[in-house]
C-alpha cells in the first residue's frame, strides 16, 4: 500500500506550458527592436524640423557628386528621389512606424504570455511594414527596392521562427 498522497508521476492538465528558450530569444530581439524604434520614431515625431534640416543636407550633398557615369548618375537619382519621399513624408513615416511598433510590442506582450493572437498581429503588423514601403516611397527606385526586400526577408524570417513556435501557444 501506497502511503503518498501526491503521486510524482501524476500528469495533469493544470500544468503551466513552458516558453521554449528560442522564443524567448525572438522576444527579447524583437523588443529591442521595438523600444528603439518607437524611441526614434517619437523623436523624429517631436523633432521633425531638426530631422529634415539634416535630411536637407544630405540632399544638398548629392549635388556634388561626379556625374560622368550613368550608373551613377541612375544611383543618385534614386537616392535624391528616395529622401526626397522621406523628408516629404516623413511625419507620417514616423507616425506609422511609431503605430505598427506600439502594436508589435503589445503582440511581443500577448507571445510572451503565449496567446496565439499575439501571432497573428505581429504578422498583421509585418504586412503594415511592407504595405508602408508601397505607401511612402517611390515604386520605381533601387533604394526602395533594398529597403523592401530588407524588409520582406526580415518580416519573413521572423515570422517563420515565430511559426516554429505556434504550437506552444495557447
């Protein structure tokens, strides 16, 4: 006769699932990500003025560069077309970051917690980043062209690892 109460091998449903260390390691990248940018976009927000003074800049540089080759010359057009679109939009830029971030870090929250439907707004929020390319940038541009297969492949490849991880969701 047993005289335990508690038997060691009692399996039962009121056991609290684990975070797997890796999306642990997803998380805490992704909130660094998140409390920098949401830092820069704030300062970009309250310091728009400044920001496009040093934009300005950068634009005025372009002038002096050599323009005997057409590649070149295709090159620096796309860079001045492309900070031409940041400095004309860059409150919105800077407010649309600042919003899809706000919502990836309250994801970041739900997935810490394990709630499935932290998933599926931080996918909702990569779409938003992408989309955001398309908005605010020139269609036609290598520039924008980088930035949106940056963008594509690190929504992806996040996405992805934080697919690996769904099934520990709740």
């Amino acid at each position: 006769m047993n005289d335990t109460i508690f038997d060691d091998n009692f399996d039962n449903d009121f056991t609290t699932k684990k975070r797997p260390d890796f999306l642990t390691v997803l998380l805490v990248l992704t909130s660094i990500s998140v409390v920098f940018t949401v830092a820069g976009s704030i300062l970009n927000f309250m310091n728009s003025a400044n920001a496009l003074d040093q934009m300005e800049e950068i634009m005025m540089s372009f002038e002096d560069l050599p323009t005997d080759n057409d590649a070149s010359v295709k090159l620096i057009n796309d860079y001045q077309l492309f900070f031409q679109a940041s400095i004309d939009n860059l409150k919105a830029i800077s407010l649309s970051n600042l919003i899809l971030y706000l919502l990836e870090g309250f994801a970041v929250l739900m997935l810490y917690h394990l709630d499935k439907k932290g998933y599926w707004i931080y996918l909702s929020c990569q779409i938003g980043f992408v989309t955001s390319c398309f908005m605010f940038y020139p269609s036609d541009n290598y520039i924008t062209s980088i930035l949106l297969v940056y963008t594509i492949f690190t929504s992806l490849l996040f996405a992805i690892f934080y697919g690996v991880n769904y099934k520990y969701l709740k």
